[in-house]
C-alpha cells in the first residue's frame, strides 16, 4: 500500500510503498477514506516533538473510512461499514479509565504517534474504539470528527462544564478553537471568539459567536474581553498554546471563573498564583476526549447541531500530502483532509 512515512523532523514526508498491515484478534482493517491533517502533525515536522514510536511512524490520528477485514473475536462490524476511528484508545483497566477519564488512559496509544496513523491507505485499529459513521455524514470530510470536534467536545463538556448561559471566551480559532466555539454554542453559551486573524473571527461568527475581538487590535485586550463578557468570562478556553494568550485567558476571567488549556505549548507561562488564590480561579488542562463521548458527538453532527463538512475547506490525495502541510502551515485553511 501507498503511505506518508515520517523519518524526522526537519524532513517531508516520503510517500512509499509499505506493507499492508492485517487485522489481529479484536481488530479491524480499515482502508482510509479521509485522514484530517493536524497542528499535532506539524509539532512531529517543524518543531522537534518527538513520536512514541521511533521513525519510521506514519503519521495522522483523524481517521474515517470502510471496514476492509475483521479480526478474530470482534462482533458488532463488517466488512464495508463506515466507521470513525477514536485518535487515541484507551485500555480500560488503569486507574484512569476505572475512574471514567480515558482521555488520560495510563497506557493511551494515538494514531500517528503511538502506532502507525491515516495517512496511508490502510490501517489497523482497536475494534473496540472504531464507531459506525451514520449514511447522513459524509464520509471523508467524517475524518475530522475525530480531534477537530472530539478534543473541543471534551474541553467544552467535561473540563469547562459549560452551562447555557455562561459567558465563554476562546482563544484561537483554528482547527480546534473553532470548534469549541461551536461546541460551546450549541450548549447555549454566549462566545466571544479571539484571533489575530480576521478571517477565522468571520468563520467563528458564522459558527455561533455572539462577538469577536483581534487583540492585535486593541491596546488592552484583557479589558476589552472583560466588557465583551460584562465583568469577566466564566470559562476561558486557550487553544493557542502560546503564553501570551494562555497569561490573557486569565485575565479575562470574572472573579470565580475557569481556564481550560486546550492548546500544547512547551513554553513556561506566568502565573499569579496569589491572583488565583484571592479571586478562586480554577487552571486546568484538557487533552483528547474520552472514547465513550465520541457516540454523542456523532449524533450532535448527524442532528446539525454540529456543522462538518464547510469546515473542510482544503482536500489533497496523498500523492499532494506535502501541498496538504503547506496549506496548513500558511494559516489560510480552517480543516486540510488528505484522501488515500
């Protein structure tokens, strides 16, 4: 088979010729239709973070496709069902998952970093984390489910605990961050949407957001953000992963409010923990979603409540993977999906 194969950093993917993998006990086949192309792939390329497995890895966890063979002892799928593939499975036996958050599973395993990921024209994956992709979701643009409004469903839901009403600001409205604004939305918050880009804040309007704000714009945005929410956010989502941004999440929060850390950054922020303390601000993190969550997020995309397919706006075979990082790299995309 065809597949993208990452040899390092500072290196392009090399498009070869790789055995094709077969289904083990309690595994699937899978021949990709759609991998989405992720910020996470490029920290692998352009900055040096490394993948579990040593490459040779080939890279992509945002997978969607048709089950080409079933393995020994799975039930419940068949050859040809549409299916979605979870990024990262989960063991379901550690403290972690025991505890209901298989999102920070002891022994996770991603695709495209743990094992081999999408970016191919097949793959194996764990039965027991693929889910059927009802007739009514397209079946390539389906891929992006997986991470791009899985991870946002995860941050919204489970980390932020956003309620109707409540007055949420994301930071970032990229492949992710636009996501949780339409995520956050459709529970019935009110967002703002912050980004230097005016044309993400135009695409995080047409997705739910009740105001916008460009801080390069403004000469204080903290304050800025503080009148938009009337006093200060209840939640504040960073999907930047940047300190700056993640220095002024916290500081548009109301007295009480939370910060939800979405985006990956390797860098030291600053933080005021006296600030914390005296206004009871809550810090978290919040990474993948959980397998379990990924039924419901189905369902919201199949009701319309979540809106997919216009958010793919760039498609590449894999012969153009290359075209496909590039166009992720220039900021002009909101979702790339490569197509074995």
């Amino acid at each position: 088979m065809k597949a993208a194969v990452f040899h390092g950093p500072d290196r392009p993917l090399s498009v070869e010729d790789v055995p094709t993998p077969t289904a083990g006990p309690g595994q699937l086949l899978v021949r990709v239709a759609g991998c989405g192309v992720c910020h996470t792939d490029l920290h692998y390329l352009d900055h040096g973070t490394p993948t579990f497995k040593p490459p040779p890895v080939i890279l992509g966890h945002e997978v969607s496709g048709t089950v080409e063979a079933v393995g020994e002892g799975v039930s419940g799928m068949k050859a040809g069902d549409r299916v979605l593939a979870a990024a990262v499975t989960s063991c379901g036996h550690c403290p972690a998952c025991r505890e209901g958050r298989e999102s920070i599973c002891d022994n996770g395993e991603m695709l495209g970093n743990h094992i081999d990921g999408g970016f191919a024209e097949y793959l194996v994956v764990p039965a027991k984390d693929v889910f059927h992709l009802p007739d009514e979701i397209p079946l390539v643009e389906g891929s992006i489910i997986a991470d791009a409004i899985t991870t946002p469903y995860h941050a919204v839901v489970n980390r932020g605990r956003v309620r109707p009403g409540d007055e949420v600001v994301v930071f970032g409205c990229g492949g992710v961050g636009i996501n949780i604004v339409q995520v956050a939305a459709s529970l019935g918050a009110r967002v703002v949407a912050v980004d230097v880009s005016d044309m993400k804040l135009e695409w995080a309007t047409r997705l739910g957001a009740a105001a916008t704000l460009n801080p390069s714009t403004q000469e204080r945005p903290d304050k800025a953000l503080r009148k938009l929410t009337r006093g200060g956010a209840d939640i504040a989502f960073e999907a930047v992963g940047k300190p700056v941004t993640q220095e002024l999440a916290l500081s548009s929060l109301k007295t009480g409010g939370r910060a939800v850390f979405v985006g990956y950054s390797p860098d030291t922020m600053t933080l005021n923990s006296g600030r914390v303390m005296f206004r009871e601000l809550e810090v978290m993190g919040s990474l993948g979603c959980r397998p379990v969550d990924y039924p419901r997020v189905i369902e919201m995309v199949r009701q319309g409540r979540i809106r997919l397919a216009e958010l793919v706006t760039h498609r590449y075979p894999l012969a153009e993977i290359g075209q496909a990082l590039d166009m992720l790299r220039s900021g002009n995309a909101i979702r790339v999906v490569v197509t074995p």
